[in-house]
C-alpha cells in the first residue's frame, strides 16, 4: 500500500511537549484513498534532522511528505509555500547548534516552492471550519532547514514525492505559559491533518483522471 509520511518534531525551547508530534503520532497506520500514513519523530536539531528525515523516507518511499512544526505566532494551520536555503537561529536548536546565515545545502537553489496542493488544503480547512491559511516564510530555524532539505530530496533524488510543511499553533497546556499566544487543541489538529491528507491525495487522483482522460 502506497504511503504518506507525516513527521513532527521533539519539543524545544524549554517546552515539555511539541503538539506537532503529538498529533502526527495519532495518524499512524491510518489509511485514507487506499495510502497508509506513517509518523516519525524528527530531532529539533540542524543536520540531524535531515539525517533523519533521510532515513524515515528510505524507511517508507512516500509518495507524498507532509511535515508538521509547531511555532508560537501562529493561530491557525498554515501552509508554508516556500522554503528557502538559509540556517540562521535565534535560539540553540536542542543539541546547543545555533548556525548564523549558512546555507542549509551548500550550492543548493535559493528557495523551493512547496510541491502540495497548498490552497486546495487550506481550503477544505477552512470549509470544515478550521482555522487555516498560507504562508510564503516558514523561517530559518530547524522547521524551515527539515523543509528545504525535503524539497531537496525531493529536486535530487524522489521527483515522484510531493513535499509539503504546516505550522501548528500551540497546544493549550503550552499557551497558558505563554500569555496571549494563540493556541489549537491537539484533536482539532488532528481533524486538520486528516482533511489534509484526504485532499492532497485527492488532488492527486483528479490530476491522474484528467491525464487518463487527454490520452
């Protein structure tokens, strides 16, 4: 059965938990439009993130990648659109590594678009009533690095794998910490992930139907 991976990260910056991951782990081995998701936990470190991102791809040959981060500014699901080879960190990722203006691939293009059917996903979001919407900057912290090395994989080596990222708002036990941050229940993450993947996976078969269609 062909597979969609979904990847959260550990938690970081001092937090106890990262709602991303919480909520990827739920989807594992659920099965939607004849796919199987798969969830790994990626380290909120640079370099190793890749390193695992890696192996968690070798692992499942997905034919769609949707990675999940959780960032504190968001107050809805936001769909990245483009990710961009830069490392600049305001904080130490969670192995102490704090890179400043280095490429995430040396040589690597400047940015990537995202290969999802953004606003197709943002759409069916929102129709089923969660808080969602597009974003064209998903920083240059260990999110924006996992991202671009996706994209790259994907440019280098899987033209088949259609990538994508989504910033998740805090969870609510985190926000009560962190007065005025929005936040977003884990279920509902949750519902989101699961609209998402049932429409990229869609899109996809209306792309295959047509093609079938001109032949």
């Amino acid at each position: 059965m062909p597979t969609v991976l979904l990847t959260g990260f550990e938690p970081f910056g001092g937090e106890t938990v990262n709602p991303s991951w919480e909520a990827v782990r739920l989807l594992d081995g659920w099965e939607c439009r004849g796919h199987r998701v798969a969830a790994r936990l990626m380290p909120c470190m640079f370099g190793a993130a890749l390193d695992a991102l890696e192996r968690a791809v070798a692992e499942t040959g997905p034919v769609a990648l949707l990675a999940v981060g959780q960032a504190q500014s968001r107050a809805e699901l936001s769909l990245e659109r483009v990710a961009v080879n830069l490392d600049d960190a305001r904080i130490p990722d969670t192995a102490g590594n704090q890179p400043v203006d280095t490429p995430v691939v040396a040589g690597g293009p400047a940015a990537y678009f995202a290969s999802l059917p953004v606003k197709a996903i943002a759409a069916s979001l929102r129709g089923a009533g969660i808080p969602a919407g597009l974003s064209h900057s998903a920083g240059s912290f260990v999110c924006n690095h996992l991202f671009y090395g996706a994209c790259h994989l994907r440019a280098v080596r899987r033209p088949a794998m259609r990538v994508g990222f989504l910033y998740i708002p805090l969870a609510p036990e985190q926000a009560v910490r962190h007065p005025g941050a929005p936040s977003m229940a884990v279920d509902q993450v949750v519902a989101g992930l699961r609209i998402a993947v049932d429409t990229l996976l869609a899109t996809a078969e209306d792309r295959h139907e047509a093609a079938g269609a001109l032949e």
